[in-house]
C-alpha cells in the first residue's frame, strides 16, 4: 500500500496541476464571455452531450480492456486482440448510430429552447466526430491506467488537453479566431490528446494489434460481451450523474444553455473536491484488480480498508477547504455569479456520499457481482431524470443539484449495503469518527478566522490553517497509517539532507 500512496501523491499532483488549468480557463471565461452566457453555456453543453454520448458507443469497452488486459499480461496475442476489438467497436458504432443522427436532427434540436437551436443547427454535424475522439481518449487511458502508469495516463487528459483549452480560449479573447474557429479548434484539440494516448500505449509496451480472432474460445468471447455489457451500464451512470444535470438544465430550465455557465463553475468547484480521490482510486484499481484476479483475499480487503479511510481523510479536506473558501470564491467572480456558493455546497453533500463510501464501484466492477450495477444503474438513470424532470422547472440550477445529490446518496447507499451484504465489505470503522473529528476542529479554526481583505490572500492563508490543523490532528489520532508513514519519511529524508 505505500507504493499505491505515493503513486496517489504523484497523480494527485497531475490531477492538481490539471484542475489549476481548467480553473484558469473557467475563470477566463467567466469574463470573456460576460456579455454572452449564451455562447458559453452551449460550448460546455456540446461537450457534455459528447460525453454522454461517448459512453453509449464505447460499450463498455474501457472497463473491459482495463480489466481483462492484467489477465492477458502473458498471452499477449490475446491482449492484443481484446485492444482490436476495443479499438473497433466505437468506429462501429459510430457508422451505426449516424443514420438515425442525421434523419432526425430536427427532432433533436428542438429538444432545447428557442432560443439556442440557431447554434445546435450550426455546429450538429461536429458532434460525431468529437465522440469519437472521446471514445480514444478513454480507451487508451483505460489501457495505460491498467499498466499501472497512473501519472502517465492522466497528463494528457488532465493537462495537456486543458493546455490546448486555455491556448485556444487566448486565441479566441484576442481576436484572431472567430467563434465558430473557437469552437471547431476545441473539438481537434481531443484529436490531437486521443493521438498522444495512442502514441503512449505504443511506448509503454505490450501494446499492439491483431486479427487473429481464433485466439478466443466461444466462451470467451461470451464472457467478453457479457462483461462489458453490464459495464456499459455502470458506466452511463457514472457519466449521467456527472454530466446529465447540466443537460436536462439546458433543455429545461427557462433560461436555456444560458443558465449553464453558472451551474458549470459550481461543478467545476465541486469537481476539485475529487482531485485526491480520483488519485487514489486510479493508483489502487490496478492493484485492486490484481489481488482479486490472484485470490488473494487478505490483501484484497486490506487495500479496500485502507484505501476507504485514506479517500475518507481527503474527502472531509477537501470539503472544509472549499466551503469555507467559497466566499473568496464568489469574490473574484464577475457579477452574476452569485448562486455558484449555494449550488456548490449542495453538491459537494452528493460528492462527499460518493467519496466516503471508499471503492464500492470499484469492487463491484471487478467481482463476480458485477451484475449488480446493471440493476442500480437503470434506477438511478431513472431517479436522476425523473428528479430533474421535475425541480429544474421549479427550481433551476438548484434543482439541477439536489436532483443529482439525492440521486448520488441513494446510490452510493444502496451499493455500500450491497456489498456488505455480499462480501462483508465495509468502509466505514472507528477510524471514520477520528477523521470527522479531526476534520469538525480544523473547520471550527476555519470559521472563526476573520476575512483578511483579499480574496488570493485570505484563501491561501485560511487554507493552510485548515490544513496544519488537520494533518496535526490525523498525526496524533493515527486513522491512517499510510499517512504516517508518508509523512515519516517526508522527514527523514529533509533531515538527512
């Protein structure tokens, strides 16, 4: 497990360093697009249907690979065909779904408000193309991911795809692209992360193709469909509750797409919450799914324990430093923005259901009971649409966030019951109420800090506070004994320097 939480350390830096860049840009759009809401609302709208949209033409493709390929590592004909079949499934699809696309582009346009059709019209034949960059890019990040070259697989994604972001929203701002050359360079930029994956997988060994279909047996190739079918299904709820919110926003709420920019940068907020999470579940999967395939039980729940309090002690980090730096927040935005404090504070209630229940998905996924998330799947999918249906009308952006956080509680609540039903799995302990307390003091100093009268300042400042206070606390309570021992040698090594 050390090994795993230096490599968590290391992703979370990447995954950081990432997010700082999307902060950047999000941040720069705000004012860039102050006098049209519109134009950013359909831009961050278009990738989200092509999100959503990727996951349906992958197929579940990307959790197959990812597991199936530490199988293969030595019967690489086998690998090297499942990679085939990976690769070929969303062109496929692609050829398969685009009749239907084209016939009815009326009927989908009319989805949205009145108001924003002009653009849907104008930019609808790009959307095939860019799903299918996002299917490369998260099929060859599964594989690389699935080598165990977390850092790797995640600086594309997460940095230099938001550097080409930020590169072309510069470009944009002074003036030397127009709108539509905005929007169409975005969409190549996804080609060109897709290239540099494929170009990585390459280089990072036992990567390869062939058609040597006889490799599989019937069985097989059964076990491989029926696989990723149900997958197919995790992974659209994983992707619908992350990204199905802003959409039906767009679609139903008065305002339109105009609605979105709002909403966009308090998800954007809550989205750094996960930033450590998201290190560990990427740096321990691998493992994880090595010790299950191995039968080694006792490593298996040991990795699971300790990986949930370590996620739990990021969560509650996390949801301290951001709720009380949303003020400062608030402070450097554009006027308008003004809901984002409200709207973040109840997602992060979704997300911190999602983290403290440590790697349920994640377990679920590689075990015999995968079957599971196919049924949990088509009842949140349901949940999630009929909850939205019902409160964006009323409510807007805030009914677009309690509709995804009641959604993501009852989901993650009934997977976490599950599999302490099923394998005796449980990731809450003792520890979970010394992580809480640590986490209630070091936001008690939080809150009664006095604002200092800027906002850079006073989050650096307030931040650190909080962040001396609990690691300080978590040293001394011991829920964690990665973290002491990380820190342990943090010192050593500076002491003998």
């Amino acid at each position: 497990m050390g090994l795993v939480f230096r490599q968590s350390v290391k992703a979370t830096v990447i995954i950081f360093t990432g997010n700082l860049i999307g902060a950047l840009i999000n941040y720069f759009s705000t004012y860039i697009f102050k006098d049209d809401f519109q134009q950013f609302g359909f831009v961050r709208t278009f990738l989200n249907i092509s999100v959503i949209c990727q996951t349906f033409v992958l197929l579940g493709c990307v959790p197959t690979l990812q597991t199936f390929q530490q199988r293969y590592t030595d019967r690489q004909e086998k690998g090297r065909v499942l990679i085939t079949i990976c690769t070929l499934i969303p062109l496929a699809m692609m050829l398969l779904l685009l009749p239907p696309y084209l016939l009815f582009q009326d009927h989908i346009v009319q989805l949205f408000q009145a108001a924003d059709r002009p653009y849907f019209r104008q930019f609808y034949f790009w959307l095939p193309p860019l799903v299918l960059f996002w299917c490369y890019i998260s099929l060859y990040e599964g594989y690389i991911l699935s080598l165990q070259k977390t850092a790797v697989a995640l600086l594309t994604r997460e940095v230099i795809l938001r550097i080409f972001g930020l590169l072309i929203l510069m470009v944009f701002y002074f003036g030397f692209i127009s709108f539509s050359g905005f929007f169409i360079l975005t969409i190549f930029s996804h080609l060109l992360s897709a290239i540099l994956l494929l170009w990585y997988s390459f280089r990072a060994g036992g990567f390869g193709f062939s058609n040597n279909w006889r490799t599989f047996t019937v069985a097989e190739y059964k076990e491989l469909v029926h696989f990723s079918w149900y997958h197919l299904l995790m992974g659209l709820s994983l992707f619908v509750i992350g990204f199905l919110d802003s959409l039906m926003l767009a679609a139903l709420s008065e305002d339109g797409v105009s609605s979105v920019p709002v909403y966009t940068i308090a998800v954007f907020i809550t989205t750094l919450m996960t930033i450590p999470y998201r290190a560990i579940i990427n740096a321990v999967f691998p493992v994880l799914n090595r010790a299950y395939i191995d039968q080694k039980k006792d490593e298996f729940y040991d990795l699971f324990a300790r990986s949930s309090v370590n996620i739990q002690i990021v969560a509650i980090a996390m949801v301290i430093i951001i709720g009380f730096n949303l003020p400062n927040a608030v402070r450097v935005l554009p006027k308008g923005y003004e809901s984002v404090l409200p709207v973040v504070w109840i997602l992060m209630l979704g997300r911190m259901a999602d983290m403290a229940t440590g790697m349920n998905n994640e377990v679920i996924s590689i075990s015999s009971l995968y079957k599971f998330n196919f049924r949990i799947s088509v009842f949140l999918i349901a949940l999630l649409v009929l909850l939205n249906r019902i409160l964006i009308p009323i409510y807007s952006i805030y009914g677009a966030a309690w509709g995804t956080t009641i959604a993501m509680i009852l989901f993650n609540t009934a997977k976490t019951i599950y599999l302490r039903r099923k394998m005796n799995l449980w990731p809450f302990s003792i520890r979970s109420l010394a992580i809480l307390f640590a986490g209630g003091l070091a936001g008690a100093v939080a809150y009664c800090m006095p604002y200092i009268g800027n906002p850079v300042a006073d989050a650096i400042i307030r931040s650190l506070a909080i962040l001396i206070v609990y690691i300080l606390l978590l040293l001394r309570l011991r829920p964690s004994p990665d973290l002491n021992n990380f820190v342990t040698k943090i010192f050593n090594r500076i002491k003998t320097h």
